[in-house]
DNA sequence: GTGAAAGCGCTAACAC
DNA sequence: GTGTTAGCGCTTTCAC
C-alpha cells in the first residue's frame, strides 16, 4: 500500500516508525489523511464522521500502533480517568483478608473494560491529610471507600467535592449524604438464623461483629427478628469484633456463661472459623450439638475441615457493583443511594 | 509581607481563593511574587532557590491550599508517576489468596512515601494485548509482574522497553535480562527440611510445588540438599501445584503408597494445611507421628488449629522491596539482576 | 462533517 | 538565582 510514492506530496514518514518514536496523534492523522481533530473524534467515539474518514483513521492508529498519551489527554479533558480504592492503613490483617483480595478483583475486574485506571491508596493514618489532599487535589475522577472505621467521617465530608462510594455504610448518620453499595445486612443475618430455625433449633445464640460497625448492628438485628418470627426466645450473645481470635473469644465466653444453646448464628465466617474451634475444643460437635451459620462464604467457610453453611455475599460482584455506581455518579447519572448486592444462604456442613 | 497593597499593581485575587477555582502554580507564583519557574523549583525540590522565595512560595501554597495537577505536570516532563502492578486474570483464587493482599499492601506503602501512585493492572487473558498496550503506551513508568504463569514470556520481552520488575523468577530462562525480587527457595527449603532432620526425623517425605514454576523446583532441590547434607536417605515425593486441593491430594496419596515418612516438608502453607488435614483423617498425629514443615507465614500457617513450624518469606517486605527496585532502575541506577529478600524459620506446633 | 486555533497547567532549556 | 520562552499531546470551541 502507498509502495509507489510519487515526489510530489505525500509523506512517507507518516507511514514508518522512526524507530523508538512515540506515534502522536498528529501523525496518526497525517498518515490517515485528516486533520487532528478528526482523528480525535474517531478515537473519541464521536459520531459525526464519515465511515470513510473513521476506518481511515482506523486503519493508521493500527499501522502506527499508536497509544493516546493519557497526560495529554486528560490535562486537555480535565478529567483523570483514575478512580482511587482507598484503603485504611494500619489493620496489617485488612490486606490479607480474602475479603480485600477479592472486592479488589471484582473492581479492577470491571474497571478494565473501561478507560478508567483503578490507583489503589493507602490512607496514612500518619497524615490523614496526604490522602485527602491528593483526592482533593483533582488527581481521581473518583473514589471507592473501602474501610468502615472511624475515619470514615473525613470521607463523608470529602464525598461532597467528589464523587464517592463506600462500600458498607460508614458509621456515622447522614445516609442522605452518601452512596453506598452493600448486602442487606439485616436480611442475610436473618436467612442464616431462620436456617437453624427451620431445621428445628430452640434456641440460637449469637455472636455478634463489632456494634461500632453498622454490618455488627445490623447482622444483629437480623438474628432478632429471625427468632422472633420463628416464635423463640433470644438465646445468648456475645459481642465478638469481626477479627478472628474474638470468634473464638466470644464461643469461649458463651461456654463459659454455662447457658444452653444448640445453634449459633455468628456475624462472620471468620469469627466462625474460631468459634467452632472453640466449641470443638470443649467436646460439642457441630452441627450434631451446635448448628453453626454464618455470613461470607470466603476461605474461613469453605475451609477443609467443614464447609460452613453461610450467607455468601458475592464479594467480587460487590466490587464490580461499587465501580458501576461510581461510574454512573461521574458520568452525572442519578443513582439511588444505596444499592443492595444480592446475598444468598449457601449449604455447607455445619447447620 | 505585602500587606499593603496600594492601589497601583498587585493582585489581591491572588490571595483569596475565588471559590472552587482551583489555584495554578501561576497563582501561586503570583501570590509568592516570584515567576511560576522558580515556584516550580521550590515545587520540586531544586536547590539553586534563594530560601527568601523558597519560604513565600510555601507560604502561598498553604494559603491558596494549591495541588499540583498531575496530568500537566506528567506532560511537561513526560513521566507519569505511575506504576502499574500487573496480576493474572484468571485464578479466581490468585485474589482471595493473603499472599495477593500482604504483597499489594507492602508495595503500597512503600510507595506511598514517594510521588508514585499504583495502579493495579488485571491482565486480560482474552485480550493479552491490551495490558501490553498500556504498559507500553507510556502510561506507566515502570510495572511489578505479580504472576508466575505462561504469560510470563511476553513481560519479559516487555522489560526491554520499561523497566520491570518480577516478583519471584518467571519461568522461562534469560536470567541475564530481567530484574527479580525474592526469597532464596532452596535456602528456604534446605532449612524448613533441615529442620525435620535436626529434630531426629529420619524419614522426610515432600509435597511439592508446580514443578512448572522455578519457585516449585527450587524448593524440591532444597529439600534434597538438606536431606543429603543430613545423610538421609530422601522420602517419597509426590507433586502438588501450590493449590488448597493439591495439598490433601498429595497427602493421601503419599499415604496410599504405603511409603513410610516421619517427616513431610510441603512446598507451601496452603498445601500443608490440606496436606495435614489428610493425615489427621488418616488417624496420623501432627507433630508425633509425622513432623511438617513448610514455607510462608501466612494465615494457613497461623490457623487457630495449629501453629505450623514454617518460613516467613515476609511477603509485605517483599512488596516494598520490589519497589524500591523499580524505583532504583526507573530512576536510571545499576541494580542487581536478582535482590533476595530474607527468609526465616519461625518454630510453631507442626514440629 | 471537518479543520484551525486556542489553550489545559506544567517543566525545561536558555538566557540573563 | 531568576525569569522568559517554548512547548508536552491532546480536547475543544468555533467557524466553515
């Protein structure tokens, strides 16, 4: 093609690489026979251009291999294509919480189909201020809040000069406020106990995530209003703070009290992991003497030695979902405050 | 300073921040009373800047509150101050694996200390090129290869043209032309083993890792080294593939084959913490009847069930180191092809 | 439907 | 030590 050029016009350095150049748009356009700007629309994805010009274009950028620059673009766009997942600092056990993992891979998996980049930020606790400064600073065309403590304010304050999600509700009020992607909280508390309901338990204990978390309160209440449909009586609770060592804490505590039970429902599988442990240690057999459930169906429900029956909360699909919302809030869409992701009771061995 | 401005020149704007116009480095510039060039020597550190308008211009941009804009700053000087982490798409469980989220965390924050930003990168197996595309349309200035699959050979090509650094060796050879951050496996292995022997083992059998990996075949080859240093002679082997599964499979096939083994070295802890489960439902006591260790202080390592005797390859050092790495050879520096990252015995129950 | 011209906010020679 | 002058590569009015 264009072998045989002519003296005359025609550049024949639009058509080959000088070795180690970065092809720039311009000379996409050169050698697509267009203008630059024509060349920007094709690239955009504007309509108002003809098939011919557009598959020219087209054609170049293959040949090229050209690759827009991405600071040139978005410093002419204002805008970033960055969105940041913001991360607390210091729970050296958040990263390796399959929980992270896993939310993470839905959400860049997601993002990947669009021209976003996911930067992933780490709140210092340090300097508080670094993050918001960079949030602030028009570096991110928005951000994903992936914490649930008491920071959380400064975020909620930060959500009104930028578009924000968390993912679960941030403690404090203001739901007015805020975006928010989560399970219901409540109604998946509630599945797993009316399981052990259903399958002929009297009397459920509970042993609950951390009551400074709405995911704690909730799951709570969810076990509630689980019991009090089934027509029973509350059995006991211990508080447990979603950390693995206080499931097994608070399965001790509940032995120990003395009081009967022979169901538990626990506010997590991570919890439950150790709180079967506990109860193992002490002679009851699960499900035979304690029917267990629980909620996340991650590596601490699927474990080897029982597979737990949980409330799985499609955490991957949960990550995907935050980034959708987030993407409609940039792009000025309206978007209902809170979308709930889908939960369900999953089977295993312990209820 | 300049408090009284009289009538004539100076800009008052320049000191009250419009209302949700974000201030320019010329604002500031024009607030300090120096040129934007030598407000963006303070910006970036030049020497060569009298500490009089060193001091204003810091002044000016704490009171006009001023963040640099990425993007324009990134095309001026043509570096983008991001590098990317690439993953593997597909194993789901690559994500939800501890090791994915305390690498990422050490990276992270070993990153957060610079003007670097992260950005994670899901490699797409169905369009492998539009990762290559990215990294080599000069978005990034530089990438962390978090995989250790077939894909590896197109990164290695890739360090030809950005600097890369691998987190652990990829398989294929070329030693000569790629940068590698990891633990020394056959010293770690010799020494988890060794550990067997010191301890009266006589009999030490292994599970190994994907003797397609490097990571697999290096841990094999520790593990005969200490068995020879030790003057045993070497157990049954069977292969795992570093999988949860792998491990009990192995086991119960090391059982079936009726070899006897005192002592089991498995290549990973996700392995042992099946593995070990095989044996126990073999009516097989850990540590009594068969001393395990393993590799990788992680969460099946530390599970409440037991304290594996294991090396802590400390994987979120790991991340930071490979960093700083990448950092060292983006900023033009001689680094060595291989940086080995400490590796240690910790004792637990296991043996 | 297409192009010309004007920047986006910053860094980097190059003079002074 | 400091300012002047050009761009970096792209999007985007605004005419045509």
């Amino acid at each position: 093609m264009v072998i045989e050029v002519s003296d005359s016009a025609a550049a024949p350095e639009a058509f080959v690489l000088p070795e180690g150049v970065t092809p720039t748009l311009d000379m996409v356009a050169a050698a697509a026979g267009v203008s630059r700007t024509t060349a920007s629309r094709v690239i955009n994805g504007s309509s108002h251009v003809t098939t011919a010009a557009s598959d020219a274009v087209n054609a170049a950028i293959d040949r090229l291999h050209y690759v827009p620059n991405r600071a040139a673009r978005n410093l002419a766009s204002k805008r970033t294509q960055l969105i940041a997942v913001v991360v607390p600092e210091h729970t050296s056990d958040f990263f390796a919480d399959p929980y992270f993992g896993t939310f993470i891979q839905g959400a860049a998996l997601r993002l990947s189909s669009t021209d976003y980049t996911l930067t992933l930020l780490v709140a210092s606790e340090a300097d508080p201020d670094k993050t918001r400064r960079f949030l602030m600073g028009g570096n991110v065309d928005g951000a994903l809040i992936l914490s649930h403590h008491s920071g959380d304010r400064d975020y909620v304050r930060l959500a009104k000069s930028l578009p924000v999600v968390f993912a679960g509700k941030p403690l404090v009020g203001e739901e007015e406020s805020q975006y928010v992607v989560d399970i219901d909280n409540v109604a998946a508390a509630r599945e797993a106990t009316a399981h052990l309901a259903a399958t002929g338990r009297s009397t459920i204990a509970t042993i609950t995530g951390s009551l400074e978390m709405s995911a704690g309160r909730e799951r709570l209440e969810g076990w509630h209003q689980a019991i009090a449909a089934a027509g029973l009586e509350p059995g006991p609770v211990e508080e447990g703070d979603f950390s693995l060592e206080s499931g097994g804490a608070a399965a001790e505590r509940l032995i120990a009290s003395g009081a009967p039970f022979d169901a538990l429902f626990v506010a997590s599988a991570k919890m439950a992991f150790t709180a079967i442990g506990a109860l193992k240690r002490h002679g009851l057999r699960v499900p035979e003497d304690v029917a267990v459930t629980t909620i996340d169906n991650d590596f601490y429900a699927r474990n080897p030695d029982m597979r737990l029956t949980t409330v799985d909360q499609h955490t991957a699909l949960k990550g995907a979902t935050i980034v959708e919302v987030l993407m409609r809030l940039i792009s000025g869409e309206t978007v209902e405050r809170m979308t709930v992701v889908p939960s369900e009771l999953v089977l295993g061995d312990s209820a």
